[in-house]
C-alpha cells in the first residue's frame, strides 16, 4: 500500500471516529473552538504536504467497482426535480454567479461542447466506504475563467437542487481546489448519463476531498468573499448541521 493510500486511509478512520465520539463535546463553544482549530490546522498540514497541484491518484478502467452506490439524496422529489428527470434534464441550467464580472448561465447541451476532462478515482466517505469510478466533464476552471472571477472572490459555493432532511444542500470549496486540475463538473460515470442516485444531471468532483465535499444536484455556482452568509456560516450543509469539518482534504 502507497504511503497516500496509508494517508487517506488514516484520515478517513480519524474522521470517523471524530464525528462518531465527540458530538456532546462539539455542542459545547469549547469544543466548537477546538474542531475549528483543528480544521485550521489540518488544512494547514495537507497544504504543507503537497504542492499546489498535486494530483489524487488515478486508477484504471479494471479497477472501476462493479457498482458505485448513492449516499445522502438519491432520487429527490421537490421543486420539480422529478419533472426534470421526465424530460431529460432539457430544461436544466447551470449559472455561475456572485463575484464574477459576467454571470453566466449553460444548458447541458452548452456545457458537453466545453473542453472535458475524464478521470477514474477513488471516492472516500466519510462513512467508511470507498468506490472507484470514471468521471467526465469540464474542468471548474473552465466555468471560472469563463466568467471573469472578480478580485475579492475567495470560495466557490456548490448550489444543489436537493432538499435533504434540513434544507437545501450545498457546499463550498476554496479558490485553490477550485482551479485544481481534477475538480469538474460532472455529467458523466463510467461513461454513462451521471444517473440519479449519484447526482444527475451534474456534481462535483473535488478529488483531494471527502465525499460530502462532492455535491449533486448542481443547479451553480456562486463566487463569495466570506462563508458568513452561507447558510449557518460554516460553508456547508453537513458543517452546519452535522459537526462536519469545512476542510475535508485526504
């Protein structure tokens, strides 16, 4: 085993146990004080370990797993979702918003003519399960250079279509993650339409990441300054109501 693998491997049972046992010290401002520290400083020590751009690892096509299961909303029913799965996704938008100099907005159509990226990696949950899949779709970039990123803009908010059980999903990633070469947009598994459990029509794919880092349902992107507004103001659905760390890097 690779020395990464021991390392996502060690990361991902520490993450486990974390949220498992310490929820009651979590509620506390304490213990609030110590997550956020720890997450300061685990990005701070993954950052360090790396360069830049350095890559997750790549497998290849007979490593893909037989199934690639669904976790979190795997076949949403609210504002109109299931209609949109009716008609293919014809009438699906995908806007780039926020601090940009020209929001835009891609039918699925627009964004399969975009240049595209197709890699095959390994998706770890937070849960303990791992799965190895071929993704496709254009590079996060793309979208961002596209759109003229305004001076200011610090994060890339994932806007979803899924209600789960306390709102809207959605998810936030840094400008460094978000140029990083494997983020995409995905509209493709193992060379098939991205099916419903796993995000149709378009997720995320943040690879150096955790997979709630890896939102579905993408409906846009936002440009923000600050995560303060962004529902409870820890950039995501599972840091706000979950406990989850905002920085989910293996």
């Amino acid at each position: 085993m690779s020395f990464t693998m021991k390392r996502r491997s060690v990361l991902l049972g520490s993450g486990a146990l974390m949220l498992g046992a310490c929820t009651r010290v979590g509620d506390s401002e304490a213990g609030k004080r110590f997550f956020e520290t720890v997450d300061d400083w685990q990005m701070g020590l993954q950052r360090a370990l790396r360069a830049r751009n350095a890559l997750a690892p790549e497998y290849a096509p007979e490593d893909i797993s037989p199934t690639f299961r669904g976790n979190g909303s795997t076949d949403p029913q609210n504002d109109g979702y299931p209609e949109h799965v009716a008609n293919g996704f014809a009438d699906w938008r995908f806007t780039v918003t926020g601090l940009v100099e020209r929001p835009l907005s891609f039918t699925l159509d627009q964004i399969m003519t975009l240049p595209q990226r197709t890699q095959i990696t390994r998706h770890d949950c937070v849960e303990g399960w791992s799965a190895i899949g071929q993704w496709t779709g254009p590079q996060l970039s793309t979208f961002l250079e596209l759109a003229r990123v305004r001076e200011g803009a610090n994060y890339v908010v994932f806007r979803c279509a899924d209600d789960y059980t306390r709102g809207r999903y959605y998810e936030s990633i840094d400008m460094e993650d978000a140029y990083h070469p494997q983020t995409i947009i995905a509209h493709r598994l193992n060379g098939e339409p991205l099916p419903v459990k796993n995000g149709a029509p378009l997720r995320a794919r943040v690879e150096r990441q955790l997979g709630y880092k890896h939102a579905k349902y993408l409906t846009g992107i936002e440009l923000v300054a600050s995560l303060d507004t962004i529902g409870l103001g820890k950039g995501g659905y599972w840091e706000d109501y979950g406990g989850y760390q905002w920085y989910a890097g293996m």
